[in-house]
C-alpha cells in the first residue's frame, strides 16, 4: 500500500511539472506572437492562462484592450484586467492602473488612488514609479506635499536606474531641496542621467560646468552637453547655447551679494521652502539666479521675503535681477531701482552704493540729484563700501562720522 501511495505521489508531482512546463511552453509562445504584432494568434492564449490566475498573462491581456491589438480597443477591459493582475502583486500593472486614475481613462480622475497604485509600484520595484512618487510629492499631486519624501523617492528611483529620478536628485542635491546641498553629489547625479541622455540631466550638468560649480569651468564641455540636451528638445539647453554663442550672460553678476547662510539652523529640509528660515529661502533664490537664471522661480520668494521680512539681501537681488538680467522678460529698469531703494533703506551697503550712484548721475530713471546721491554714498561708506570710501576721499568729501 505504502509502494502504491509513493507510486501516485511520483506521477502527480510529474504530471504537475509537465503542467507547469507545458503553461510555461504556451506562455512563451504567446508572447512571441504579442512581440511579432500577431496578436490574433496570442489573445486566446492569454486569455486562458489570465482565465487560470496568470498574473503576467493579465498584464498582457490589459495592453491588448487598452490598445485595440487583435480584440476591440475597451478602457473598461483594460483596466479590468490590469487591475485584477495589480491585486495579484503585479509592479507593472499597478503602474498602468495608476494611469488610468491619473488621466481619467474609462474611469473618473481621482489623483489620491492614482498616487496609491503609483506607491505601490514603487514599493513592488518599479523605478519609474519611484520618480513619479517623488514628484508627486515634490508638487503635491495626489499626496501632502514634501520636499523631503519627494527626494527620498527620486534618490530610490535614481538608485535604481532611472535617469530621470537622477536628474531630480541632482537637483535636490544642487538646490538643497529635501536633503542637506551638496555640490559634490549633484554633479554625480547628474553624469548618471546624462550618461543615459536624459534630457534635464544634460542641461544641469552643462550648467554646472558654465558656471563651474562643483567642478571645474570648462565652456567647451558645457556646449557639448547643451547641444545634446537641445537636440532632445530641451528648451532651457537651446537659450544657454544662445547666450553662449553670441559672447552674452543672460545670469546676472555676483559682485554685491551677500553669501547666503544655509546652516542647519536655517535650513530644515523637513520643511517646504516658504516655511525656512528666511536667509535660507534667500539661498535657495540666489542659487536659482546663478546657477539656472530661473528669475520667474526665484521672483515670488524674494518678492515675498521683502513684503513680510523686509529681507535688505532679497531686495537687493530682485533690483540686480530687474536691472541686469539682459533677455529676461521680466526687466525693469524702474522696478530694480525700487528694489535697490529698499535694500538700501534696510541698511545694504552695495544697495546704498548703487542708488548713491544713481541719484549722483541720474542714471535708473532718476533725476540727477548730487547731494542726495553723496547722501547715499556717505551711508555706504560707513557701512564699509570701500569703494564709495575711495570714491567720497577722491572727492574730498567727508564721510567718517
């Protein structure tokens, strides 16, 4: 009896394999049929295997519906199938139900459940989900907005291979934005991405080599990856080579600014820009300024930093940018004066020079006024402006108190 049940047990766990082996067999089949356009030939097979609980075989099922391939194109099958393959822990058809919620695709928008399968996905290995996770988060799509989780996303999705979520850690890393800055980790991340020609990766590496930050000034270089990023359509590499090419810099001079204090105890990367400390946010302007000439990002945070704070440093970067930044739509001579006005009325020594200097010639719009501009030049110059000191002893005007 004992031999008979050892007997039965052997050909049931060979029947299983040659069962196994034989799904296997029809599985592959169908799939090369799918990949030679020969969807009629690979549908039924799909279907029975999806029919007996085949997780992949759904997922396959789910793109012949939602394209029209071999069977009547059904948003409603689509995502039937999709999402019955998602439920059985299926990464990649979690992502595909995410689409449908986030783009109302047979079904109504409804971005907190898109973010939900876009997570899961994530969770389940997917990179591309991790990216999208992290912007979702980066720009509160679906989820409460948080610049932390949102680079802790793209650093997962960077991690694992996606060149896009390595452009974004680059620029979190660049910009501070979620996690301590690091001009060091920046530039690496974005060689990754650039190394897959990415798009962004290659214009904020270009960037960085224009402007020699984090590594070494190296114009030629800088060209090279704009007019990669450019060919790829991406608009920001076009206008640097624009600028480059015809000798001019679009990003305004450095000379005056005060160096911005991103310590700890300014910047907790816990918070969203608007809720840090002041002389932080002002960092993060400045470096949009500099490094990407990003004036209509950067505008609302200084703008915003002048009205509730009275920030001088803000101010005096707003009346640099409305006065200096040649081709930025936005130019206004008038306004940068006004900006200027303020940061000097707050006390900035480069701020009190430079509307010293334009009431002294009636430059910026101003009526030439020489007393008033002295005036101006005497403040700077207590503030330790040394060159309103040489200029004010050059003239033999008194300034020291």
């Amino acid at each position: 009896m004992i031999q008979y049940f050892l007997k039965l047990s052997a050909f049931l766990f060979t029947a299983i394999l040659i069962s196994f082996a034989a799904i296997a067999q029809d599985f592959d089949y169908a799939v090369e049929a799918y990949q030679a356009d020969d969807y009629v030939e690979a549908l039924p097979i799909f279907q029975d295997l999806a029919d007996t609980g085949n997780d992949d075989a759904m997922w396959y099922l789910g793109k012949l519906y939602d394209n029209g391939w071999g069977v009547g194109q059904s948003d409603t099958l689509s995502l039937e199938w999709f999402t019955k393959s998602a439920e059985l822990g299926d990464a990649d058809s979690m992502w595909e139900v995410g689409i449908f919620y986030e783009t109302g695709q047979g079904i109504d928008v409804d971005q907190k459940t898109a973010f939900s399968w876009y997570l899961q996905s994530a969770e389940g290995g997917r990179a591309e989900a991790m990216t999208e996770v992290g912007q979702r988060y980066e720009n509160g799509n679906g989820v409460r907005k948080s610049n932390r989780n949102a680079f802790k996303w793209y650093l997962r999705g960077a991690e694992a291979g996606d060149a896009a979520g390595q452009a974004f850690t680059g620029y979190g890393y660049e910009f501070g934005q979620g996690v301590r800055a690091s001009e060091e980790d920046a530039v690496y991340w974005y060689l990754q991405a650039a190394a897959q020609d990415h798009p962004d990766g290659l214009a904020w590496l270009g960037e960085m080599y224009e402007s020699g930050t984090g590594v070494d000034q190296d114009i030629a270089f800088a060209r090279e990856l704009y007019s990669k990023a450019e060919a790829l359509g991406n608009d920001y590499a076009a206008g640097r080579l624009e600028a480059l090419g015809g000798g001019a810099q679009i990003s305004v001079q450095t000379a005056g600014y005060t160096p911005a204090d991103t310590s700890d105890e300014n910047c907790n990367n816990d918070l969203e820009i608007e809720d840090m400390q002041p002389d932080c946010q002002y960092g993060i302007a400045l470096n949009m300024v500099q490094g990407l000439s990003a004036y209509d990002i950067a505008r609302p945070i200084l703008e915003k930093l002048s009205s509730e704070h009275q920030h001088a440093d803000s101010e005096f970067l707003l009346g640099t940018v409305f006065t200096q930044a040649d081709g930025w739509s936005g130019q206004s001579i008038a306004e940068g004066f006004e900006y200027f006005l303020k940061s000097a009325d707050h006390g900035h020594p480069e701020a009190l020079s430079m509307v010293g200097g334009a009431y002294l010639v009636g430059e910026m719009g101003q009526t030439k006024d020489e007393a008033l501009g002295v005036d101006y030049l005497k403040k700077a110059a207590r503030q330790g402006h040394e060159r309103s000191q040489v200029f004010l002893e050059s003239q033999d005007i008194a300034w020291k108190e």
